[in-house]
C-alpha cells in the first residue's frame, strides 16, 4: 500500500506501479492542538528553505520587510543531536543483534519524545510572528508548517491550491485560512497586509 500526500499521483502509482494507493493528508496529535494567546509580531515567519524558486518569488514580491525567515529552532536547542543520539544508539544494537521488545519500544518513545519537543519548539517559532507564510512551492498540498502554525494557534497564509479540488476543499478562505495567488504580482503583499491589519 502507498499514501500519497499529492491527490494527483494516487492514480497514478496504482497505474502504473500497479499497488493500492491513498490520499493522506498530514496529521498532528490531538494534545498538541491549542488556542494560545494571539501571535506577536509584525513580520509574517517562513520556517523551511528558500531555495531558488522562492526566492524568486520573494524578490518579486518585494517583502523583505515583511517576511522574516526563521531557522529551525531544534537545532539552537540540540534536538537533532538528540534525535541523532537515540538512532545511533538503537542501531548499534541492532548491528549487534542485542536488540530487544523492551529496547525497540523505548527508542520509539525516545523519537516520540524528541518530536514532541521539536514540534513545541517550532509552535513557539511560529509564534513570534502575527502569522505563518508558507510560499509556493512544486509540492502541491499542504505542508507540516500549514497544520503545525494552525495548531500552534497561528494564522496561516498560502498560495491557493487550484488543481488539486480535494486537498483544497480541507479549508475555508478567509475562514479556516487566507489564500493568495502566487501567479498575481502583488497579490501575496495585499493579503499579507489585510491579514496583519485584521
């Protein structure tokens, strides 16, 4: 079986790889979900890479003096390495041949735990911002940082999804989310700016 986060390709790979595929939208844990106080900033927070087409897209747009572009905040807190740690660790017993139940159930809840923490980290991060840009990228659906700004309590603007009908009905312009269209000149500055004056 195959989960395809692209609407598009489930057909495709039942096609053509001849293997049942679905349609699987991103997730988070419920008790991660929370309605904290209202984000403060006055700069909408990317957290991802800038890679040519977006930065494109950015000198286009002119919004340097919007948008600030955030690291991840795991690495400043020595998560990866941690992550890293717990893998190691695990896979060194693993090579030996010496793991066991009890040594693969706590590796699990030792990633839980560090997830957990990256996941908290990255909901601060977002925070610190009036709200969340996700900027175009080929990936057509919905990002982690799309949910994970929604579940942090933090408004989120993204370009408009128009060839995919089923991702894009998940949420409600204006309502749920502020869509811009990437393709307009301008248009991701207007709807940046009604969404920090709103």
């Amino acid at each position: 079986h195959v989960l395809s986060y692209d609407e598009c390709d489930v057909a495709e790979i039942t096609r053509l790889l001849g293997l049942p595929a679905r349609l699987y939208h991103l997730m988070l844990p419920a008790q991660l979900i929370s309605a904290p106080a209202t984000p403060d900033g006055d700069k909408l927070i990317f957290l991802g890479t800038v890679y040519p087409k977006r930065q494109r897209f950015l000198d286009r747009e002119g919004v340097s003096d919007l948008v600030e572009i955030a690291h991840g905040p795991e690495t400043k807190r020595g998560l990866d390495a941690r992550f890293d740690e717990a893998n190691d660790h695990y896979l060194a017993k693993l090579a030996m041949r010496g793991a066991t139940l009890a040594d693969m159930q706590a590796h699990v809840r030792a990633l839980q735990e560090v997830r957990r923490e990256i996941l908290l980290a990255v909901f601060g991060a977002y925070r610190t911002g009036f709200a969340v840009a996700n900027l175009p990228a080929l990936f057509k659906a919905f990002p982690s940082r799309v949910l994970e700004a929604m579940a942090a309590g933090v408004p989120v603007i993204t370009n408009r999804i128009t060839d995919r009908p089923e991702t894009a009905s998940l949420f409600e312009d204006g309502k749920d989310i502020l869509y811009y269209d990437a393709s307009t000149p301008g248009d991701f500055r207007r709807s940046s700016e009604r969404l920090r004056n709103d």
